[in-house]
C-alpha cells in the first residue's frame, strides 16, 4: 500500500496558524504602536496599509508552511519507499503489541493484507526467542527508554520456522516513543548454517575424540590450538592445561632426548605446504613419565584461500604394535631356532609354514615345502587307517601325538615323536582354522635304544662270564692245588709222572691267565690315572687275541722299550679292546694280519701339519689287512653310532670312545685306511708324568710261570681264621697253609664264623675271607668283626666284586684285597705280611 499525504489536516493547520498571526500581530499594535481597544484592532479597526501587512505576512507564514509540508511529504515518500522495496521485513506497532503498519516484504511473507495484518498483535506473529526479555524491553520503552534492542525471532510460516534478526526502533511523538518500529531479516540461512557449523564443530569434536591417534593443531606461532582427548591421555594433561601453549612446552616428543627434529619439520610444512610422514618411531614422555613410541604425519592447515595457516599432527601410538613385532620376532626367531621341527597346515593339510629344523631333517627348502600337501612325507610304512585316525583325531578338536616314520627329500626315512594341536584363530569361535605340528626327530634316540638292548645283552652277557669264570677260577684253584700237591708229595723229579703233571699245571696256568683276562675286562673297576706301562697291556691284548680270534688271523707284535704313560690302565685296555676288536671283524671272512706296534718317538719341534707339540710320545700303531674303510665315511668314523658293521657286530660307539680316551690323556689319533688293503690306527700319547718321574729303564718283568711250590723246612707260628662258602677250597687253603705252620680254623657259615670270632678272637692273628658269600658277604663280616678287634689284619679275597673297588674296601678297615685265582706263592706272601 502507499501512504497518503493529509492534506485537510495540512489547510487546518495554515488555518489556524493564519489566525495566530493575525492575533499576534494585533496584540503588538495594541502594545506599541496604536493606543486603541484591543477588540478594534482584532476585529479590523485599523488602516488598510495595517490590513495588507498582516494578511502578506499570513501569506509567507503559509507558504513557508506548505513548502515545509511539500519537503516533509517528499521525505515522507521516499523513506516509505525505501520501506517498500526493502527486503527486511519493516512493522509499525504500539507499546501495547497492535501492528499498526508493514511494508510489502512483510505482507508478502505473512500472505496476508494489511487490514487483516492490523488486526493482530506482534507476539502473534514474531515468537522471539527470549520472551522475557522481550516484556521487558517493553517495560522499559514505556519507562522512556529510547535505545535500540536487537533480538532473534523465530516465525512460524506454514509449518516451517523462520529466523529473523529483529531489530527494533521507538518512534518517538513529542519526545516520547509512541510506537515501535521492528526490522526483521531473514537469517534462516545463515542460522542454519550456524547450526550446522556448530553441528559439525561438534561432530569433528567428537569425531577427533573417538580417534585412536593423537591429533594436535599448531598455529604458525607454534601454538597449540586444538588437541583431541587421546593426545590428552599421551601427554597426561587436560586440555585447558595445554591449550594456546607452546607446544615444545607441551609434547615431550624425541627420538635422542631432543624436540629439535620435531621443530624442524613444522617449520618444514609451513613453508612448503607439503606433508610429511616420520617413518623413524619417536618417543612421547607423558608428564607422569610414561613412554610412548610413535610415529609422526605433519600435514598443512590452509584457510578459503589456501594460505597456510598452521599445522596438524597426528601421533599414532605403535607402542603395543611395537611390543608385538618384538615379541612376534622373538617369537619367530624361537621358532626358528628350536630343535624341534614345526609345521602349520591348513584344513586341507597344505603346509603355509615350516621352520628351520624341517628344512634340515627333510632336506626340502621352504619355498618347494609351501603349497605342497603334508601328504608329500609319507614314508609308505604306515598304511591309510594310521593317517585317517590322525585326521579324525584333529578335525574333533583333540590333540594327537605319537611317533610316526616321514620320508625324507633324498628318500631316507627319519623316525619323528608329533604332536598335532588344532588352532583357533578365534578363540570365542569353534571353527578350526589350521593344525599346528611339533615334531622331535628321535632317530638317534631309536638306534641308541637298539644299542642300548644291545649294550645290555652284552652287559649280561659280560656279568654272566663273570660268574662263569668266577666259578671256573674256584673249580681250576682246586685242581691246580691238588695237582701241585700230588707233585710234590709223590715221587722225585726224575719221575716220568712230573712230566704230565707239570704239563698239567702248564696248561692250568694259561686257562689262568685267560680267565683273568676276561675277569679285566669284565670287572668293575674305580678309574685312576697313574702311570702305567703300555707294553704289559700290550702282551696281554696280543695273547687274548691269539687265544680268540680264528686261525686265519694272525695277530703279531712290535714292542719297544718306552716310558711309562700317565693314564687310567682300564681305558688304555678298552682303546686296544675296540681297535683290536674292529680289525678282527674287518678280517672275520678273509683273515689276514693283524699288527699291534708300540714305540717311543721324540718330536723336537712343533709340527704344525700334525699339530703336535715337543717331546717324547708312545706310538701305538694297530694295523689290520681289512676290506678298509671307504673314503666318504671315514669323516664320520669318530661320530657316536656311526657304524658300517651290521646290526650283530658292533653299536657303533668303538671308535668315538677311542677319540674321547685319547683326547682325554692329550694325545692324538691318526687313520688312514684303503678300501681293499686295510686300515692303521696311529695314537699318540706323551711320555710319562709331566714334571715327574722317569721310568726305571732297567725295571725287569717277571715272567708268568706255572707255581712250583716246594715244601718248606721251616713252622711259622700263628693262628688264621678262613671264611669261604666253597667246602672244596677251604680244605685245599686250609692244607696248605698247615704245611706252611700255620693253624687254621675254617668256616663255610659267615653268620657262625662271626659267632666264633666274638668269642676267640684273641687267639687269631689274620681273618681271610670270601667276598661273595651267602647270608654276609664279606665286607659286611670283616666291618662286624673290626668292631670287636678295630686291629685285626683282614683281608678279602674274590674273583667276582662289583659293588665295591680296592680303594673302597681299604676305606672299610680290610687291609688288602685279592683278586681270584691268586697262586699259594703271593698268598703265602701276604699272609706273612700281615700275620705278624
């Protein structure tokens, strides 16, 4: 609508105002200039000049008025058309609410004629926000107040809100605010965009809090200006604490105890604009001391313009993820390294992972192994219903184990203890994703099982000769005694019986020196090195192997005279045991020469080919005409089980036992052997006791001979107590140390032999004693009787002791020990050694 001039109300006021003036100036001529009735003078008692004055000065008076009127209409129009044509919404309306004008762009956003319009209050159509303040406003125009107050209307137009920034005016009459003009514009727009702005700051709030990673904003001050809750827990203060300060302040943040490298690389971004990603792992020291590792991505902040404005980063916390490569690294690198070889399969039994140890065992390397089926080291031993209960074992979730034969990539079968596990990649879930395998190749454990049945059928076989020869010694002592005494006793040396009975006694003697031989090797013995002549094992070795080995070997020997070896006598017999011993099965079928040398050598400087330090040496030299040793096995005949020799002749430890003697005494062990020809065997041991004694060149060794005993013309005077389970040679000792004067008291019982000593043992001047007795044997007896008589000389004797050595016995109280069979020659000396 367009607001209409009033020109009535316009020619009232000239009106009035001509009639004002006309009394004014009829007034002063009544004052100052005309001494007549004021009535006259109002009512045209004057001059005409008077009348003309007045009505030219009513006639400008007016005409100032209209063209006032004219100016303020003109004015009047074109702030109603600024009103018009605004795009703001302009309304008129009283102090009490009553809309009294709108201009265009409000009747067309209300869609509704201005009469109608008129009608209502304001509070009816603009709904501002804070009500009360709104009352209060009002209050406060009707105080007088004259200022403008900004508001935010909401207005409810066809069921959808509109926004508006309300401004509103007093329009004041006489001074005084009479309406109030309201300015509205349309903030829908910008309001939700605020709203949605503040929805996304919110949104971007939470969405940086729910980040795993620490996200910190730096301005170009180098200033932190946003930081999200997880850099928050890193840094171990609140945000409020680390917000607007330096960040070098904040962020402990190095990788040599120094925030430099991180400085750097802002200033970095910030010049060049682009991003920058720490691959290196940082160290993040939180307030409380707690250590992060991290890595770093510094990326630019650019405004609408593309000006860099700061910088954000991002730490990402590797600390666990770095635990876990440690520990998975560990982890492999154990897997790796085990003895054990370790398989995972798949559900279908396809190999996704093998470690070292298989590679070794199978000879397969892991990148032909992967992708083939487990299937691939079958050995073809176990048939189809052994691997099907494998299967059937695993896919129900239960572990099996057990030994199982594999083949190997060359085709050699290799004996493994498995354990196959099920694995759960997901622990709440039942499904099986893959099998683990763990398997223990035990092949040598299964051939040292073999030897070890072996080693101990021997071992029972060696305790049975044992015995045997035991036996045998006592049933030979009592023929040879007899023998003896029936030389002695019945004829002169010129008897043609002395003849056969000295052949007798010959022959006993070297049945003698055979069952000792086997009682050395059978017989435990205590270990004790001391210096002992090679050249005696020597002749015993050649005369054993003489009297075993077939006719078609023939055993010879070199002997020298040499020193002396420091060395426990027991192990040189076994290495001359082993060595002979192989060089017999390498001529078993064939026969040949079997060579045993011995000589001393001097070495006067060091030989750096054989690695031999100066001084004097024993060479051994063993030599066999053997089918010898082929050239691809003699780096391995010093293994343990390593054999060429069937199941039935040997267990493969011979030589590595020989090694490990002659390494133990510092000597050296040379083979050279061809296949067809035979083998030697050079050890070298070092000559005496370092800084000890020298041999006695001129040491004599007796010769073993048949006992020739003679009567004596002499009595020795004492008393012997002698305890032997065997009647036969308790009569046969008892006779002879009669004939050599002494008494003799015998026992068969140990128990009643103990009784006796208890009550007589002041008569006796020696005990001799059996060991291997029933009911007591004899250490048992000879502690029993040392406590009655702590003095008493006793002295034990056997062929068959194992439970106990001769130092042993010695440390019990017995003053001597005497292996069976022992000659009435040395027994005679012992008894006289003690008896007084």
């Amino acid at each position: 609508m367009t607001y209409k001039f009033d020109r009535k109300r316009l020619y009232l006021i000239s009106l009035l105002s001509s009639i004002a003036v006309w009394v004014v100036f009829s007034l002063l001529d009544y004052l100052f200039f005309y001494n007549k009735s004021f009535i006259g003078l109002l009512f045209l008692n004057i001059s005409l000049y008077q009348v003309y004055t007045r009505l030219l000065i009513i006639f400008i008076f007016i005409l100032f008025i209209f063209i006032y009127s004219y100016r303020l209409k003109k004015e009047q129009d074109r702030y109603i058309t600024l009103a018009e044509n605004i795009k703001d919404i302009i309304l008129t309306y009283t102090l009490e609410g009553k809309i009294t004008y709108a201009n265009k762009r409000a009747l067309e956003f209300f869609d509704m004629p201005l009469d109608e319009l008129k009608k209502k209050n304001i509070a009816e159509c603009v709904d501002f926000v804070d009500e009360s303040k709104f009352h209060r406003r009002r209050k406060m125009r009707k105080n007088g107040y004259t200022g403008e107050i900004k508001d935010i209307a909401k207005i409810n137009k066809n069921n959808q809100i509109y926004y508006f920034d309300i401004i509103s005016t007093p329009l004041k009459v006489d001074g005084k605010a009479r309406e109030l003009l309201l300015r509205g514009r349309d903030i829908t727009d910008y309001h939700k965009a605020h709203r949605n702005l503040e929805k996304s700051k919110k949104e971007l709030s939470i969405t940086l809090n729910s980040i795993g990673d620490a996200v910190i904003a730096i301005n170009k001050k180098g200033q932190i200006s946003r930081i999200n809750k997880k850099a928050c827990e890193m840094i171990g203060m609140s945000k409020e604490e680390i917000m607007g300060k330096p960040f070098a302040e904040v962020l402990n943040l190095n990788t040599l105890g120094s925030t430099k490298k991180v400085t750097n690389q802002i200033s970095k971004v910030i010049q060049k604009g682009e991003n920058i990603h720490e691959t290196s792992t940082l160290i993040l020291v939180s307030k409380n001391g707690e250590k992060y590792f991290v890595e770093d991505n510094i990326s630019p902040i650019q405004d609408n313009k593309g000006k860099i404005t700061g910088v954000v980063m991002v730490l990402r916390d590797i600390t666990e993820k770095k635990e876990l490569k440690h520990f998975h690294k560990l982890l492999m690198a154990g897997i790796e390294q085990l003895q054990e070889k370790i398989v995972i399969l798949n559900r279908e039994g396809i190999i996704e992972y093998v470690n070292k140890a298989f590679v070794k065992d199978t000879g397969y390397e892991k990148k032909e192994i992967i992708g083939e089926k487990i299937d691939i080291l079958q050995s073809g031993i176990h048939d189809e219903e052994f691997y099907r209960n494998i299967w059937e074992t695993i896919l129900s979730g239960e572990v099996w184990e057990g030994e199982i034969i594999h083949r190997a990539q060359n085709g050699k079968l290799f004996n493994d203890y498995a354990l196959v596990s099920p694995i759960y990649l997901d622990e709440k879930s039942d499904e099986i994703t893959n099998f683990i395998i763990i398997q223990k190749n035990i092949t040598e454990e299964k051939e040292m099982e073999k030897r070890m049945r072996q080693s101990q059928k021997l071992e029972s076989l060696g305790t049975l000769a044992h015995g045997i020869a035991h036996d045998f010694n006592n049933i030979m002592r009592g023929i040879k005694v007899n023998i003896e005494s029936l030389k002695n006793k019945n004829g002169s040396k010129n008897d043609s019986n002395q003849k056969y009975l000295q052949e007798i006694l010959n022959s006993i003697s070297r049945a003698e020196d055979l069952i000792n031989q086997i009682l050395t090797f059978t017989r435990e013995t205590e270990h004790e090195d001391k210096l002992i002549d090679v050249k005696d094992i020597v002749n015993d070795i050649v005369d054993l192997f003489k009297n075993v080995v077939p006719s078609n070997i023939e055993v010879t020997r070199e002997v020298e005279e040499c020193e002396e070896i420091y060395a426990d006598q027991s192990k040189i017999y076994q290495v001359f045991m082993n060595l002979c011993t192989n060089a017999y099965h390498a001529m078993e079928k064939e026969g040949g020469k079997l060579s045993i040398k011995l000589k001393q050598i001097k070495i006067n400087k060091k030989n750096e080919d054989r690695d031999f330090a100066p001084g004097k040496y024993i060479k051994i030299t063993v030599e066999d005409e053997g089918k010898g040793i082929p050239e691809e096995h003699q780096n391995k005949i010093f293994e343990p089980y390593f054999t060429t020799k069937s199941d039935k002749k040997g267990t493969g430890l011979g030589l590595s036992v020989v090694y490990g003697i002659v390494e133990e005494y510092s000597g050296k062990i040379e083979i050279s052997s061809s296949v067809g020809v035979g083998t030697k065997v050079e050890i070298f041991f070092p000559a005496g006791k370092q800084e000890t004694i020298k041999k006695n060149k001129d040491k004599k060794i007796p010769k073993k001979e048949a006992i020739q005993f003679e009567q004596t013309f002499y009595k020795k005077r004492g008393s012997i107590i002698y305890v032997d389970d065997e009647k036969t040679l308790l009569e046969l000792v008892k006779e002879r140390l009669e004939m050599e004067g002494y008494n003799v008291n015998t026992f068969e019982d140990p128990v009643e032999a103990l009784d006796h000593f208890k009550e007589k043992y002041a008569d006796y001047q020696l005990v001799l004693t059996d060991y291997y007795m029933p009911q007591k044997n004899g250490i048992k007896l000879a502690k029993e009787m040392l406590k009655v008589a702590p003095e008493m000389p006793i002295v034990v004797m056997s062929g068959y002791i194992e439970e106990v050595s001769k130092s042993e016995v010695k440390k019990f109280g017995v003053k001597d020990l005497i292996y069976k069979p022992v000659d009435f020659s040395n027994l005679i000396k012992i008894v006289e050694k003690y008896k007084l």
